[in-house]
C-alpha cells in the first residue's frame, strides 16, 4: 500500500509541475522565420529579445485569452489544493473511506486545464499578430496537454482509493 500511496504522490506532484511550467513559461506558440530571431509567445507575452504584452489582450474582443490565463491559473491552484488536501484526508479520514473531495478538486483542474487548452486551439489565430500566425505550438502548449491526461488519472485515482492499513 505504501508503494501504491507513494507513486499516487510523485503521479500528483508532476502534473503539478507540468501545469505550473505550462503556465508560466513563454513557449505556448513559437514562431521561427529564416534569418530572424526566435519569436516565443505565451497567454501574456510574446518575446524575442525583449518582451512585450500581447496585443489587445486587456480588451473584451480578447475574452478568450483572458478565459485561457484564468483556467490555467485556476487549473494549478485547483491541482496544488487537491494534493493539500490529501494530505489532510490521509490523517484525518477514517478507514475505508475514499478521498471524494480530493478527487473532485483534481477532476476540477483536469477540466480546466482541457478548457483551456481546447480554447487555444480553437483561437490561436485570432489573438496572434500577423507577423506570429506562421508558428507552431510550443512546448508549454503541449505540457498542458500532457497535463490534462495526468491529472485526469491522478483525479480517477484518488475517486477509487480506499484509506487502507
């Protein structure tokens, strides 16, 4: 049982980390022409160089994008919850009870992560400025992707788990 609780930590703790990458590091889209330098843009900047904003992202023409900071921020705290309260479940829960509300947090964050990356793919055009439409997805775009199947598992996990000795 020890073998199984510690892998269902380490499978939590890296969707955690996979989510948090994805979020925060600029490679959602790359876009990389002969002869210039590599452009990287993420849900908030785009950066060669230097760095700056994404144009009309305040705006409400860019509601989408704003929808896709907000799941993939909501997506991580949800994940880092779940694994708190897990913890808590594991020494507050009586034996034989399953860990329902860490499961529902984690499928909570699955959901956004999923939201938040089929949005993306839905808009990246409309966002980019002409010169970024050339690009292809980038690492953190794929991380989220990866993210969503992790923490999916990790939430089913949780939903069948029993409290064993």
């Amino acid at each position: 049982m020890l073998i199984i609780l510690a892998f269902i930590i380490l499978f939590h703790v890296a969707a955690a980390i996979l989510l948090f990458v994805a979020t925060i590091h600029n490679a959602w889209w790359v876009v990389s022409q002969a002869g210039l330098d590599v452009v990287y843009a993420d849900l908030w900047y785009s950066c060669n160089s230097t760095c700056y904003p994404v144009e009309n992202s305040h705006t409400a023409d860019a509601a989408y994008l704003q929808t896709i900071q907000a799941t993939m921020i909501l997506a991580t705290i949800l994940c880092c919850v779940s694994f708190f309260v897990f913890i808590l479940q594991l020494f507050k829960l009586q034996q034989g009870d399953r860990f329902i509300f860490t499961a529902i947090i984690q499928l909570l964050a699955a959901l956004c992560v999923m939201i938040a990356a089929s949005v993306y793919t839905a808009q990246k055009n409309s966002f980019h400025v002409a010169s970024l439409r050339e690009g292809s997805y980038g690492s953190s775009y794929i991380l989220a992707w990866i993210s969503f199947p992790m923490t999916l598992v990790s939430g089913l996990m949780y939903l069948v788990l029993r409290k064993r000795k």
